[in-house]
C-alpha cells in the first residue's frame, strides 16, 4: 500500500481530486467507484468547480456507488441516492444512464444485488474505486465479520456505525438498521483503489488497516492483499503508524 500523507482535509480533497483526473484522462470509458459520507465531500466539491468552470467534460464516466440505505424513499435526505445526485450528478449534469446507486427500495433484494454485480462486470470492472472507512474498519457498509469473498449483499448496521451515521439524520428513529452494499470481493475486483482518511478520530483505524493483521474482523485490513492501493491521510489520520 502507497501512503501519501497530506497536511490537512483540504489536500486530501485536491490528492484525491487529481487521482480522479488523471483515470478520467487517461481512460478511454473510465468507471469510478464512489463513496459518500464526510470525507469525500471536498473531492465531490473541486470535481463540481471544475465542470462550472468548463475545465473538463464528465460525459464519458460511468459511476458505482458502494452503498445505499434500505428503505429511505428517494427524496429522503439521508439516502445515499440524494446525497449523490445533490452533491455530483445533478451539479456535474450526468445522465442517469451514467451513475448507479443500489435500490434499497426494491422489492427483490437477490435480485437487485445480483443485478448490481452484473452492471459492475458488463461496464468492464470499476478503473478507480474512492473508499472512505469506518472507525470499526468498515468499508462499503462491510462491517467486522464480512466475509472476504462477499459480493453486493445486504448488511445489518452494527450499533456503533449507527451511532456514528445517526448525525445525517433528523432523528435518530429515522436511521436505518439495514443497507445493501458492494462486498469485499467485488470492491478488490476494482483495478485500483483510493482511501482517504482524515482526522484524528480515524487514527487507531487507519494503524489497524496498514499495520494491524489482515482479518475480517477488520474488513479495511483487506486492502492491504490488493496490489494497486493508495491512502492518502491527513497529518491527524497518521498520528498512530509506526514509521512518523
Ligand atoms: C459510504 C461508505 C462508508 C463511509 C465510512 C466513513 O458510502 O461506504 O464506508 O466511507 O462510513 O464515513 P465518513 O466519511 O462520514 O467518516
């Protein structure tokens, strides 16, 4: 694993922003995997400058969302499908042919995680896949315990990623306990993969994730068995690896 280290979250946003540009350049029919959540709210942001200023065209990307909550209609503020049309797609005017968030709506979850696994193979495999982590380890809503050999499934949250998730949400009452998510396996099939992690409250995950054991106890650990990974960390985020 490649670690750059950045000094605050706005040079992880710009690192992050550049490893988008250059797959998005270099890449014939490139396909992004992509998250949401706190951290990649400043890569979202510079992408979102860039098109208002004419600097680029996005009309030739593809993207896979990693995760969406079951059962949040739409329109639902927390769900992961407003999150990226209000912040990205909407904003950068892609197509809805271009983007794939999963259906935590739909009525066959087999079906509907099966099919997700399809459209990731028939787009020819995600280029670039932006990961953020869990202070559990989770990535995706993979949490301890994932299998490593999980495709698109359905998870139960556990407490603490409910706990700490419960802030996008009005009430807590209104937090889902369930989401669908891509697995682990299906997140290393992508070619390569960026993680970004900011902030102290990260530390101890970000140790484990380099340093620590590679187990499914700590599903980010797996990261470490995929060959082309970078993390780029703030300067809080690496307080905790060894070599300082
Ligand atoms: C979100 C996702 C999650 C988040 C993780 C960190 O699509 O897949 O794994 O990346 O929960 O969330 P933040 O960035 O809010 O700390």
């Amino acid at each position: 694993m490649k670690v750059i280290r950045v000094d605050d979250y706005e040079a992880l946003s710009k690192k992050a922003y550049e490893f988008f540009i250059h797959t998005m350049n270099t890449t014939e029919q490139p396909v992004f995997g992509l998250a949401t959540g706190s951290t990649p709210k400043g890569l979202y942001e510079l992408l979102v400058d860039e098109y208002k200023q004419k600097k680029q065209v996005f009309e030739h990307i593809q993207t896979f969302n990693l995760d969406e909550y079951v059962g949040l209609a739409k329109d639902h503020p927390g769900s992961y499908y407003y999150y990226m049309y209000e912040r990205f797609f909407n904003p950068l005017n892609l197509d809805q042919k271009q983007v794939n968030v999963p259906n935590g709506l739909t009525p066959n979850f087999d079906e509907e995680c099966e099919r997700y696994e399809q459209k990731i193979a028939e787009a020819g495999g995600i280029d670039l896949q932006f990961l953020g982590i869990g202070v559990n380890g989770h990535i995706g809503f993979n949490e301890p315990g994932t299998s490593f050999s999980s495709r698109t499934h359905i998870v139960e949250l556990t407490k603490s990623t409910m706990e700490v998730n419960s802030r996008f949400f009005e009430t807590k009452e209104e937090m889902p306990n369930k989401a669908i998510t891509m697995g682990i396996k299906s997140i290393m099939g992508s070619k390569e993969i960026v993680l970004l992690v900011n902030g102290e409250h990260k530390a101890e995950a970000l140790k484990q994730t380099i340093e620590g054991n590679v187990t499914e106890d700590f599903p980010a650990s797996v990261l470490q068995k995929h060959p082309h990974v970078t993390v780029i960390a703030d300067t809080d985020a690496c307080k905790k690896l060894q070599a300082q």
